[in-house]
C-alpha cells in the first residue's frame, strides 16, 4: 500500500456550461454575478484614481488569473498573494507584479522565490533578521535581487516587528544584504477591518496609521526612504487612502462583498452599501421532510462558516441556521415561504476568501445565462 | 474579460518525496501517520469481524482512494461516499462498492448515477417519493438497476423520512418502481456522535436503535424484508454492532481521529483512546516578533475550525488561539516553550473530514521517512 501513487488531472469537472440558463447550474457551484462584481471593481479603482493612490487588491479573496488580469486592465497596480505557490500560479497564467504580503520561511520556499523574481516584478515581507540572511544568501547564490518590504504590526499582533526600533535595525540589515532591495512599509491592521461600528473602526485604522507614520519618520529621519507604504482593507481603505502616508491599497474582498463585510456599519449607522454582493453559493433544496426545516446540498465543504453562517440571499424566510460536512441545515422562519425539493438557493457565503478556495471553478453570469467560467488558478496553493 | 478559460492540470505539486525525512516536508501539508493510520484500520475492523457486522467506512472523511482500497483489502465490504461525483472519483480509481449514503437530486445528478451503475455496486438514499421517481425514470431509461435505501430520521434531524408509515409507504414505492432495488435501510444519527458523556451517547444511540427496529418491524409485518440496515459512526458503533438489529456500520473519522471525536468520554469518565491520532497537520513557524505569540503558516485554508482550534501535537506550552486565512496564531502558555522561526510543528486539526478536503496530496510516513504521496482522490467533488 505505500508507494508513490500518480494521478492524472484532478481537477473537477465545471458545474456549468456557457450560455446555460443560471437555473442549470449544477450544485453546489461558487456563482459570479459579473455586473455586480464589475461594479465593485470600478468603484473601487475610480476611488483610487481620484485620490491619487495605487491600488494592488488581494488576490488570496478570488486566487483567480481572469480576476488578477482585469484588476491591472482597469488599472491596479498589479496584486497582492499571501503564498509562494499561490504567487507562482498567478504568474504562470500571466499576472506581471505581485507583492507576497506575508514571511517567506524555509529554504526550499525561498529557493522557489529565487526562480520567480525574473519572471515578474515580486516582493515580499520580513519580520526578522535570521529571514532577511536567508534571504540574501539565496537570491545571491542565484545572482538575483528581491524587493523587500519590512512588515510593522500596526494592531494585528500577528506578524511584523513590534517597534519603530526594530523596523529601523531591519531596514538597515536589508540595505546593506546582496541581492535584496528595501522597498519600504508593509503595514496591515487585519484586525480593523471587521470593527463594526464606524467610529471605532476609525479609531483602530488612525491608530495603525499614526505607527505607520512614525516608523516611516524614524526612517526618514535616519536617510532611509520608504519608496511604498502599503496596507488597508475592504473595511478600512478611506481612512489609509486619506492618511498621505500610504501608498498603495491592498484590499480584497470588496470585489465579492461577503457577510462579515456587510456587518460593517457606516458614519451615520446604517450597514455599508458601497460594493454589492457578487458572489454566491448556488445550492439545491435536497431534503424536505418536516415543515419547519429545509436540508440543501452545501455545507462544511461548500461555504467556509469561520465567520458565521451564509445568507440565503432574497429569502426572507429561510435562516442557515447549521453546517454539516455535505448539508446546509435552513429554518423555515416564515411558514408560507415557498421552497420545494430541487429549488435551488443563492447563498452569500460569511467569509468569501476561504469558501472560494474550496472550488475549483467561478461560474461567471450577466442576464440570467452563464458568461464565464473561471480555474480558480491557485486553488489550493498553500506552499 | 467573459469566455471560457480553460486550464491544465491544477493539482498542485506534492510537499515532499518519496524517501525523504519527515522534516523536509514543505508546509502546510497533511501528514498520515501510517503505523498509526494502520492500527486504527485493523482495531476497528478486527471488532467488525469478531462481532459479525460488516464494515462500509465513509469515504468523505479521507476522499483518498488509497484508504478507500486499503480498507477494503482488510476487510470492509465497500466504502461510503455522500456525493455522486466522490463516488465517481473512486469507482474510476478502482472502487468497486460504494453506497452514496445521501439523496441525489437534480436531472444531472440523477445521469451520473446511471451512468455509474454499471461500473460498480451502487447504492443511494431516499426521502422523497418525487425523488424516487426521478430516480426510477433515469434507470428506466437507461435500462439500469439501482439499488435504493430508504433513509429514515433517527435523530439528526437532517434528511430521512419522519415516521415508520413514511419508511412503509416509500420502500412499497421503490418495490414496484421499475429500475429500483429496495435494499434496506439508512438510519445514521450524526448528532449522537459527538455527545461527550458516555451514558448520554449510548441513550441518543440506542433511541436511534430503537428507532430503527420499529421500522424495520413494521416493515418485516407487511413483508418487506430489509436485507441492509446501514448506520453507526466513530462516536456510536459499538451500540449498532450490539444491537441485532444494523447489519453494517458505515464509521469514517476512526482511521484518523480529530481532537473533536478525541473529547468523546468512555463509560469511566475518562477520554476515549481506542483509536490513535493518526492525521496531522504540519506546519511551521513563519513569524516571532513577540514573547507571548507564534505565528504559523496554517490557518483556516490549511486546517478547518468549525469544531474547535486544532491541538498542538506533543507540545503543552503552545496553544493554538485563533486562525486567518492563511496564519494560525499560539499562544505560548509556558514561557520556557522551546519554540524559534522556521521550526516545525504537528497540528491535530479539530475536525478532519472538511480539513482533508482543502488538500491534493496525503503525506504518508513511516519510522521519520515520507513513505507515501496519496492523492485526495476526490477532493473538492461537491456535485
């Protein structure tokens, strides 16, 4: 039984064809709704544009080359990735500048980044001196030179050096370390980004804003220029564009608009309205064996729940209310609700980044048919 | 930007070599424990044998048709699948029995069947008797025998038809429905699994027990014999296999044991141990800037938390407190955790089957050696 075990190409067949009516969809199918997702596109990129600041959205939300390449035609700068490999698989389908906003930790990761930095314009992060030798010593060893980015915490307490300090001592090691260029600030605060109401939001995001701008002042102060500062969110992204200390924006989910997102409240109280939801489970009504509940075909497998349970989109009168492996458990909260065996749902997943990773292909719509079938490229990359 | 993109092979590359050890692995990867893997298979098929119930482990919990062959070889009867095209995955692997322990529903599911039934023992569920025709029309057009189960709810309140007149009146339907083999019964009650005490579990199971006898009485008086009573999980088996009354026992999680099944109780209070941690997730540490915190390259893409945080393996001064898309965060616990950048650690993920799923290659080893690259045959067969 041990032994090396090939296989041939795994990748699932789609659940659509193009030009299909939506309603023949097989289910569960991960469901583009291009006009809304272009509108949240160019919404975001005119703001952008009339504030003067580049956008490099995140492409760990939709890990998909069609997406990646229109963002940079309607005028991004080029993307973030979160992974080598997921890097890797965009460049491969032709994405031209992507910046790994993430630790690139382990010999055999950074080997696989020496042999990506002529094929595109990459950069990554570093939070610690023993990472920035490896680095330099690899992309020596190849004669090659990587952009670097010193990541500051800026609130998150995940990765990135704690102090203006210990960003200044980096900086300094990563200036002077063959084959690598200091580019300057990766400085996200992941954990603003879901602060519900307005006010405090704000309050977290000038918070990571004003460390941001003192860690650049330290290094100005002392001859270093932070050519980039990048960061912001789908939840955060005026307050970092408004700031005149970031250069770029990095946010991600505001092309697909997720439950968690709609959460966020805006000035006056009301839930944002600024990008639509575009992308949805499509789910079939599998089981209906008591009148108070309704059993469908997506669950843990189908739509990630790490941020709470999907909305059953434009039906009032059913709640998600449990996942299980293979089933999405519904509650009939209105008894006249009409839902029958083979109906089929529109779920808006609570988290889009981790439900998009489960699937293997977008099913684009415009009018009612099935325009577009998109590989989620880099499905699975987790290198 | 609309038009269908097609793509190559987007399996992605395995994280280790045959014969290489252990702590080359690339990371996040999911690790098999093979002697571990091993003892679990032959403890619970050794108890199969010995009480005289046939064993159908449930593939959804590994989608690997490696296991699936494995399991078979030491004596199971077939597998288990819960979607159509996982069946589909490991018949053309060279699965030969598998039992779809879930409605299918939907025109083009409904093909797929009957496309399938000639290349294996095929076996599916029923609730509904619009879906029993369904079912009957397509093999009946296609000149095929399907064998069909007549699920009914013992507890789980998820699919299965309520009432033993219910159960009754369906399994009349499929005899006379030209196409369809009346097989038996489905009576699998999930949510009696994971109750922790002992005496607790075993009432939920023998009322599910109870439950299921009624019905097949019921239909043993009208003549209908039930020749397959199909249920029982990791958490319940050893009630179904005393009861008399299932005739095979369908437990999936057994072969590898996550941290939520690990809580389960035994009758003296203490947590049950007769099946050993087998899967891990391995994954390294890719951040430190703080004393009290760790930053891991797995997070929710890498390892699922919808029953709970996974386990740090062997290492009580780490806790695993929170995940992000593609960061975990520990918690130091004790202070004197021997822990630095770019060290290795072992995950039990809090619940297996969803977490195999976000995978292409299981890492099998033996003795600190990659012994074997299983692919995850099935992995992402949502249809």
């Amino acid at each position: 039984m041990d032994g090396n075990t090939l296989c041939e190409n795994m990748m699932n067949t789609p659940p659509a064809q193009i030009g299909a009516p939506l309603g023949d969809v097989e289910t569960p199918a991960l469901i583009l709704d291009l006009a809304a997702y272009e509108w949240n596109v160019s919404k975001l990129q005119g703001f952008a544009d009339e504030v003067g600041i580049l956008l490099r959205p995140h492409a760990k939300t939709h890990k998909c080359a069609a997406i990646a390449l229109h963002q940079i035609e309607m005028g991004a700068v080029g993307v973030c990735c979160q992974k080598t490999s997921e890097a890797a698989a965009l460049i491969e389908a032709g994405v031209t500048d992507v910046f790994i906003t993430n630790e690139v930790v382990g010999e055999p990761k950074i080997e696989r980044l020496a042999k990506l930095v002529d094929r595109a314009t990459l950069r990554v992060c570093v939070d610690n001196p023993e990472n920035v030798t490896a680095l330099s010593r690899a992309m020596e060893s190849h004669g090659r030179q990587l952009d670097v980015m010193v990541e500051v915490d800026v609130g998150a307490q995940r990765c990135g050096v704690a102090t203006a300090e210990e960003a200044l001592s980096l900086a300094r090691q990563v200036l002077v370390a063959p084959g690598l260029r200091f580019n300057g600030l990766q400085a996200y605060h992941g954990g603003a980004q879901h602060i519900r109401e307005f006010r405090e939001r704000r309050a977290a995001a000038r918070s990571a804003i004003a460390k941001t701008a003192a860690v650049r002042d330290l290094l100005d102060a002392e001859g270093i220029e932070c050519e980039i500062v990048s960061g912001g969110g789908t939840g955060s992204y005026p307050f970092e564009a408004a700031s005149g200390v970031y250069t770029e924006l990095q946010c991600g989910s505001y092309i697909f608009m997720d439950v968690d997102y709609a959460r966020n409240l805006e000035a006056d109280g009301r839930a944002i309205s600024e990008f639509k939801h575009s992308l949805f489970v499509c789910t079939t009504v599998m089981s209906k064996t008591r009148p108070d509940t309704v059993v469908v075909d997506a669950g843990l497998k189908a739509v990630s729940i790490d941020s709470g349970m999907p909305d059953v989109y434009g039906s009032a009168g059913l709640s998600y209310t449990g996942a299980s492996d293979e089933h999405g458990k519904l509650a009939v909260t209105q008894p006249d609700t009409p839902v029958t065996l083979g109906d089929k749902l529109m779920l808006v997943p609570g988290h889009c980044d981790p439900t998009v990773n489960l699937y293997d292909w977008l099913v684009g719509y415009r009018d009612g048919r099935v325009a577009a079938l998109w590989p989620v490229t880099a499905r699975g990359c987790l290198l």
